[in-house]
C-alpha cells in the first residue's frame, strides 16, 4: 500500500467509520486552522493556539479527522510563537524588524492554504512545523 493512502485511511472518521469527512468535520478543521488567526487578533498575538487547543481536546475525541487538522494547527502555532520570539530578540541586530513581518505574513498565508485543505477534506501538513503534540 502507497504511504499517501495509509496516511489518509488513517484519518477516517470514529463516529460513522467512515474514509471521508463529513460536512461537520470538514468545518471544525478549518474552524482549527482558521481559528488561530481570530485568536491572534483577539488574544493581542498571544492566543494563536486556544482554538485549536479546544477543538483538539473536544472534537478530536469524536473524529480522527478534525483531531489531525487541530494537533498540525496547533504545532504550527507554537512554530509560529517561536519563531515571533526569536524575530524579538533580533529587533536588537535590526534583522528582527524584518523577520517579523515576513514570520506574520507566511503565517498567515499557511493557515488560510491550510484551512481551505480542510474545508476540501484533505489533510494539510505545514511545510515548516515543529511537531511537538502528537
């Protein structure tokens, strides 16, 4: 069996045991992905990674699907945190003035391509994540 298909058997459903996402499913994973820029907004930069956090410990227990979509989004939000932390520390040496921006704006790109994966039922994988919540 083709790697690419036993990854996507994997993330069937645990309520229908069904292979697809259901309408419902495919809204919470984007809900996880897009969920993190409102938090950011709200939370002043800080709660990127309350929405996923919460549709992680609630939805993820019903599906596999919005589980998967949730853990990436919330990796990436620490990815993205850390990567804000050390643009913080380089405002000394000036590059940080740059580096900020940039880290904002492919964040924001990488969620919305990610959300919009999920709202098509794919599973999206953030090209650069640090995997630490399994």
């Amino acid at each position: 069996m083709d790697p690419s298909q036993r990854e996507e058997q994997q993330f069937g459903t645990f309520i229908t045991g069904s292979p697809t996402a259901t309408s419902d499913e495919k809204t919470m994973g984007m809900l996880a992905h897009l969920g993190s820029i409102a938090g950011v907004v709200v939370g002043a930069g800080f709660l990127g990674w309350a929405v996923p956090l919460f549709l992680m410990l609630t939805k993820g227990k019903e599906s596999s699907f919005v589980r998967a979509h949730a853990v990436e989004s919330l990796n990436f939000q620490i990815t993205t945190f850390i990567a804000m932390a050390i643009s913080a520390v380089l405002m000394c040496a000036v590059i940080g003035f740059v580096l900020a921006p940039l880290v904002a704006i492919v964040s924001i790109i990488f969620t919305v391509i990610a959300g919009l994966k999920a709202n098509d039922g794919e599973l999206y994988r953030y090209p650069v994540n640090i995997r630490l919540v399994k």
